[in-house]
C-alpha cells in the first residue's frame, strides 16, 4: 500500500508541474479572431479586452507578490534569452527578464510579429518583472505577469499598432498606457482560463497504417499512427486518446516551415518538437525535445515518411490562427505531424518526465484491452480535459496544497 501511495504522490506531483496535458498554447482560447483582416492600432489611452485588467475578463486579479526567496520564484519565474527582443535591464540584475511561462510566450509570439510587420524592427522590453516595489500595490509586474514594451527604434508612431500585434500575439490585456511604452499582461499560470487548449489545429494531418494521412481531429482509440523509434526509424504507434480536445477553440499557431524536404507544421507555442543546431548527426543523434517558440530558422527539424526520416531546414518561422485544438497520446509519447516529428507533450522541457507521467494511463489503456474491452476505439472522444491528467490534476492539489497557493485553480482570497 506504501508503494501505491508512493506512485500516486510521484505521479500526481510530475502531472502539476506539467500542466501540458490540459495546456499547451498561446491566445485566447475560445476567441474570434478572423483571419486576415486589417489591424488597425490602438488609441492612446485605448486597452483591449475593454474590462479592468485585473478582473476575470483579463487578466485576473493579483496573487501573491513574487521575491527572489520565495518557493514560488522558482517555480514560476523563468529566464527570457529570445535574442530578438532588446531587454533595457537598467537595474542590472536581469529582473526585466524573467517572467512567467505564459508571458514568455505571448512575448516570443510578439517578437516574431514585430520583425514581420517592421524588417529590421524588434521588439524592446523595458519593463518586466519589478523585485523593487517601483509599482502600485497590487501590480502584475511583481508576479512576473506583466510587460512594458516599446519597438527597439523607440519610434512612437509604431506603439499603436505594437499595441494591437501585442493584442494578436495572445496577451490577455494589452494598455497604449503611455506616450513612452505599451502595458501588457496574462492571466496566471494556474488560473483556469489560462490553460485551455491544445497542441495541433483540427486540420493537421498524421499517417495511420497502410500509409492513409488523416487529419488529427479523426482520429479514435486503437488506430496506429506513424512516429519513429530511438534511432529515428519509422514505426506505427497506438493512438490511445486526446489528453484535451476542442473543435471550436481558436488559436495562435507557431508555423515552422521546412526546406529539403518542404514541410509546414504548426503547433503550439509551448509545445515540444524535435529540433536540431546543424543536420551533421545520423538519426535522431543531435536531436533534443524544445518548445516550438524556441524554434529559429538556420535549425533543424526531424521529418519523416514511410521510408525513413531526414533533418529539414527551418527557413521560415511565423504565427497563423487556425480552429480546433487536439493534443494526441500515442503510446511512443510521439507522433509525425504534417510529416515532422513532435513530442506529445508541452508547456515543461521535459519530454521523457511527460511520457513517465503518463505510464499509468497506458498500463489501463493495456489492461483494458487484455480483459477484453476495446480500449477507446468504438467510443466517442468527449471535447476537453481527459479525465485522467483531470484526476491527477485534483489529486495533486490535495498532496500538494500549501496554505496559500493551490496547484489546481487560482490562489486563495
């Protein structure tokens, strides 16, 4: 019994620190973008969603404020090194770089778009997270949860539309609060809101055995799906279920585009995809598991066919708005996506933890089929959460409570 209590405490504990089977992406969720239509700045003075900031249209309320010695700051503060955003880091500690996971990548998802909407251009940050008491009470820059950004030509003509390709990068309040800079915020890492998504759109394509592609979205318990084995070699792997499904969610998209072979896949920003420095290694050698927003072209992506897998380049690296969010399990823990290898997990660097986490559900997925049952494949997958990482979810949040801060929802008023 001491065992169990043991698997399930580990379990629980690697499914709170990885929240990637509920979350992996940036934007809002279920929003109304549409595609290309005209971006038209922000006023000055002008913020968008049109509520408070820190109300449950927007960003949220704050917290709990962040120092360096609290457990907290390690769990939620993490380094931004994107070498295409300019950091004005006037204290001289790196404070104005460090953040959290959803700010990171709403901020890598911007600098992409300001080099795109303005060559030459990037983006300039001159405020991040504050350790020195310089805001108001209750400010979001404590929490690492909030940004002040201007372009690096410090052109003000430019901060309008910075403000509105702040607001398509995903930040869940964006502020033309000065002449001199643009505020922007996200929701907390553990607020509900924040965490709902998915990893690939609906129409993302993958191989199922005998070679037929298939959009992700189709696929049920039980079908066999193309990934590759260690050495890179190309298997069939079991689909076992979506660990979050939606067919209506609207979301940002990395788009990482391949030449040698010609490859376009799009997935989430925190996402893990296998990805190379140069093409000099055989197989899978040389190959590591990054986040998609970490991606930058002069990489290598691992891309695969039936016969055998081969580095790509990666020339070309935007955001795209798609519908429909799906984050597949296979039972290797990766799958071949629009003829590229990516892992089934996301929002931690930790793919082979990821694949530990979710043990137990492969062993019921087995022990299922050996007594006769059929798995999931004659049965509906129901949109959203898999109950699974749900119940780890909760579990962790009874094993794991503090007596402010809970893992699962938002902290304690």
């Amino acid at each position: 019994m001491r065992l169990w209590r043991v698997l399930l405490l580990g379990t629980s504990y690697a499914l709170v620190l990885w929240p990637g089977a509920r979350a992996c992406g940036p934007g809002r969720g279920y929003g109304r973008r549409r595609h290309n239509r005209k971006l038209t700045p922000l006023s000055y003075k002008e913020f968008l969603p049109k509520v408070a900031e820190k109300t449950l249209g927007a960003s949220g309320r704050s917290e709990h404020k962040i120092s360096r010695n609290t457990s907290r700051f390690k769990e939620l503060m993490i380094p931004n090194y994107n070498p295409d955003i300019i950091f004005k880091d006037e204290e001289r500690t790196g404070a104005d770089r460090l953040m959290t996971q959803r700010c990171k990548d709403k901020l890598n998802a911007l600098a992409i778009s300001v080099m795109n909407h303005w060559p030459g251009v990037k983006l300039r940050v001159t405020e991040g997270w504050d350790e020195d008491g310089n805001h108001s009470q209750e400010s979001l820059h404590y929490e690492g949860r909030a940004v002040d950004i201007t372009t690096s030509d410090r052109d003000r003509a430019k901060y309008g539309m910075l403000a509105r390709l702040a607001v398509e990068a995903g930040f869940d309040w964006v502020y033309y609060e000065s002449k001199s800079h643009v505020h922007c915020s996200v929701k907390s890492e553990h607020s509900v809101a924040a965490k709902t998504g998915g990893c690939f759109p609906g129409n993302a394509s993958v191989v199922t055995e005998g070679g037929l592609r298939r959009p992700v979205s189709s696929l049920r318990g039980g079908d066999r799906v193309l990934t590759v084995d260690v050495s890179g070699r190309p298997v069939y792997s079991e689909f076992l279920t979506f660990l979050d499904m939606s067919a209506v969610a609207v979301k940002t998209f990395y788009s990482l585009e391949t030449v040698e072979p010609h490859r376009k896949l799009l997935l989430t920003a925190a996402h893990l995809v296998f990805a190379a420095a140069d093409n000099s290694s055989s197989g899978l050698a040389g190959f590591r598991p990054v986040f998609a927003s970490s991606v930058r072209p002069g990489q290598y992506l691992y891309t695969v066919d039936g016969l055998g897998g081969r580095p790509a380049l990666v020339v070309r690296v935007r955001l795209q708005t798609e519908t429909g969010v799906y984050a597949p399990l296979t039972r290797e823990g990766t799958v071949v996506v629009d003829g590229v290898l990516a892992s089934c997990f996301a929002t931690v660097d930790g793919h082979v933890l990821a694949q530990w986490a979710l043990a137990p559900l492969r062993f019921c997925h087995s022990l299922s089929v050996a007594l006769g049952g059929s798995g999931q494949a004659s049965q509906p997958l129901r949109e959203g959460l898999h109950w699974y990482p749900a119940l780890l979810h909760r579990l962790g949040r009874l094993l794991l409570s503090e007596d402010y801060f809970h893992p699962w929802g938002t902290a304690r008023g």
